[in-house]
C-alpha cells in the first residue's frame, strides 16, 4: 500500500497568521476573507479521501490549519516516510509551495513530488524548472493523479493532465486533464482529514454561525476578466445532484455538530430546477440547518429565492466587484450598477443577509472610479464586505493583457509577499500607498457601523 502525504501550503507562517488574526479579528467579523485566508482545504480532502479508497494510503498535512512549521513539516516527512509527496498550490501560495517542496527533497531526496492545483495548471513549466518539483498535475487532479500512480510513476505522453521533467532536465507539457463530468462517482470528502474544529471556530467568526465550508460543484460559465476558474476547472459547469447535495449537507452538520455550511461553490444556482429540487428535498427533510450560498448579480431570481429562504437559507455572498460601469465592463462582469441596486434591494425585502466582493485598483481605475465603489458599498447597506485588491492571475484575461514578457510577475519569487491584501505593485492610476490606504478605509467602515 503505497503511502501518499499531500501538503496544504499556509499562506503565512504560524507566528504571521497569529499575528494576522489578531490584527484583523474585527475586520474578519465584518465578512473579509481576504485579510486573513483561512479555508479548509477541500481539494486535497477530496484527493485523499478519492486516492484511500483506490487502495493507496494518502495523509493530508495541513500546514495552515495545523500552523505547521517547517521544523514540524521535516518531522512529518522524516516519521511517516511517505513514497509520493503532492503539494498543492494557489497564485498567492506558490513560493511557499516552491520551498515546502524543497523540504520534502532535502529530508527525502529519493521521493517524487508532484505539484498540482491552480497555479501549476496555468504556468507548469516555471513549477518543473524549479529543479525540486518532478511532475505537475494540470486540472482536476483526481484521475490523473491515478493514472501516474497507477502507471508506477512513468508517465507517457498519452496520459493527459500529467506534465514532468525528464532525467535530462527537458520538461514534457500535456495537456488539461479531461473534466469529470460526473462528480456523483466522486465519494464524500473525509472532513477527518484536516482539523476541522479549527475551521469551524474560525468559519464561526467570520461568517457568524458555527459552520463549515462545503462544495459541490465544478467550474463556470462566465468569463469574468479576473479569474482564472474557467483555465482549470473548465467553463463546463458540474454539480451533485440536488438531492445528494442537501444530504451531504444534513450529514455534515450532524457530524460536527454545525448549525449549517457555507457553500463555497462560485455560483450555487446556476441552473434553476436543480436549484429548485434541492430547496424542495431540504423543506421535505424538515431541515433544521442554515445554509450560506455565494452567486452572480444577475441570478438573483424572486421566485427561487423564496424557496431557498423557507429551506434554510440565510445569506447570499454577491460578486459585486466595483461601482462603475467602466470597471465592470473592464472586469467582463456583464451585470450593471441597476441591476446591482435591484437584486440587493429584492434580497433586503426577503429578509436574507447580503455580504459584497468588491475589488479596488481595477487596472484603468482612479481614485474617483475607487471612490465610486465605495459610495456605492455605503448605499447598499449590505451586512457584511469582502474587499481586495486587485491581482493579476496567471490564467486571467487580465494577467495576459497587463503582463509582458519580461514582466517581473512571470517570475515565482514575485508572489513571495503577493496577496489579495497585500501587493507589491499598483495596476491602476492609483500610487501604491495611497490604494493601501484606500483599502484600509473601506475595510474600517464595515467594521465601525
């Protein structure tokens, strides 16, 4: 039985995310995710939970969640003597991802590791070039995760969503790995994995009820300028079935004892039956338990929202963005300021709770198209806000259009202190200092009201 450790990076270290938390512990109570990213690592839960019941032995080390340090990483890869170790990494992660990963080789230079996640999908050929990472698992990781493990660490040219490095130091680029277009055949992520109570303490905190994080579906329809989604998860939009989904959920929350779940998932109700089925089944199970969704302007609909509301939902997280037209064209949002002020109104009347995404330092923006959005988030009156600043994806349409060649964030070492709150460069008109403190003003209202 072939042991596996897959590693969930920390965005900072464990005296960093300390300090963090208690730095922006008001900020994160007002709804900002971003300040101090902080969510159970459900990709990697799933890969574990998927690759233990193929026969193999997958541990999950979560250095965030744990507050795992180095010297503590060394120790787990020296004791468990893994044979594969897979790191995942994120844009904001991926220099950490870089070092855990020269770690790995420094304790255990004879064992493989693989990297994979949204990162390594766009930009493979930076990650194999590192000299201590030895393949690259591109889109969805389950199968072909499977297929190198099943094939004895010999990949071929054949096996798509499998790119390494070849003794010779020459990298072999595949393709994506196909989508599953069925995730009903995937099992039930072993929330076991990772430390989940520290997850629910903090969901608790940011989100308002004891709660946890679930998903249930696969990529996205849209293309908005800024994401980088529809590069790695596809544009083919999957989901659980409505009846299987609201069970997951129940059953969750009966095993850890939540009072509901915060679905993570992009867009929750792109297609109205389903939608519409799973609100039914949750109202036929007498539902006790609440339930957080996140979704697009331009999906809010009156009919379906009633339903959801009598079937435990309580806040819609909108992806709102900025508040000018001109942002939201450049942003590829395809929604308009009306359309904006009448879902937010419809919601309020329903008596659901609103929390915003707004981002600041658009590329093309101001400081009176930044001020905009900030009139319009005091307008809204919404319950709770996330704001970031603007940073460039690999993967996005912004990132092509704003990079060149020789741009500096084509190299790793960029995104060593890069983060949605933190940036080294300003996109926009707006000096980097005075968008910092842009950022920090609009943060601090959410927080004073």
């Amino acid at each position: 039985m072939m042991r596996i450790l897959l590693i969930n990076p920390s965005y900072f270290s464990p005296r960093e995310a300390a300090k963090r938390f208690q730095k922006y512990k008001q900020i994160i109570k007002s709804g900002n995710m971003y300040v101090h990213p902080f969510e159970p690592p459900l990709g990697l839960a799933m890969l574990a939970t998927f690759l233990n019941k193929k026969g193999y032995k997958a541990k999950l080390a979560d250095m965030q969640g744990e507050y795992l340090t180095d010297e503590a990483l060394k120790r787990i890869l020296v004791t468990y003597k893994p044979e594969l170790v897979g790191i995942t990494a994120m844009t904001p992660t991926v220099h950490r991802a870089i070092k855990i990963a020269g770690i790995s080789k420094t304790s255990l230079p004879s064992v493989p590791v693989v990297m994979g996640g949204v990162h390594p999908t766009v930009d493979p050929e930076s990650i194999l070039t590192t000299e201590v990472v030895d393949y690259v698992i591109r889109g969805e990781g389950e199968c072909s995760f499977l297929n190198l493990l099943s094939n004895h660490l010999v990949p071929t040219t054949e096996m798509t969503g499998i790119s390494w490095k070849n003794r010779d130091g020459s990298v072999i680029i595949t393709d994506k790995s196909p989508l599953i277009k069925n995730l009903n055949i995937l099992p039930v992520p072993d929330y076991t994995l990772f430390p989940v109570e520290t997850y629910i303490d903090y969901t608790s905190k940011l989100r308002g009820i004891r709660a946890i994080s679930m998903m249930i579906s696969r990529g996205c329809p849209y293309q908005c300028s800024f994401c980088a989604v529809s590069e790695t998860m596809g544009s083919s939009f999957r989901i659980l079935e409505p009846e299987k989904a609201a069970q997951q959920m129940i059953d969750l929350c009966k095993k850890f004892d939540l009072e509901g779940v915060w679905f993570k998932d992009s867009i929750f109700n792109l297609n109205p039956k389903w939608t519409i089925s799973f609100a039914k089944y949750l109202i036929l199970q007498k539902n006790p338990y609440k339930f957080q969704i996140n979704t697009r302007i331009d999906l809010i609909r009156e009919k379906e929202i009633e339903l959801l509301k009598k079937s435990g939902l309580t806040q819609i997280d909108l992806g709102i963005e900025a508040g000018t037209e001109k942002s939201l064209k450049r942003l590829n949002k395809k929604i308009t300021l009306e359309q904006i002020r009448s879902a937010v109104k419809l919601l309020k009347q329903k008596n659901i709770d609103i929390s915003g995404f707004f981002m600041i330092g658009i590329p093309g923006e101001d400081e009176a198209d930044i001020q905009c959005t900030f009139d319009l988030v005091r307008d809204l009156k919404l319950n709770k806000a996330s704001v970031s600043i603007f940073t460039p994806l690999p993967g996005s349409k912004l990132y092509q259009e704003i990079m060149s060649e020789n741009d500096a964030c084509r190299d790793l070492k960029f995104y060593e202190t890069h983060h949605f709150t933190e940036t080294k460069k300003s996109y926009c008109h707006v000096p980097l200092k005075r968008l910092k403190e842009l950022h920090q003003i609009m943060n601090s209202y959410f927080v004073k009201r």
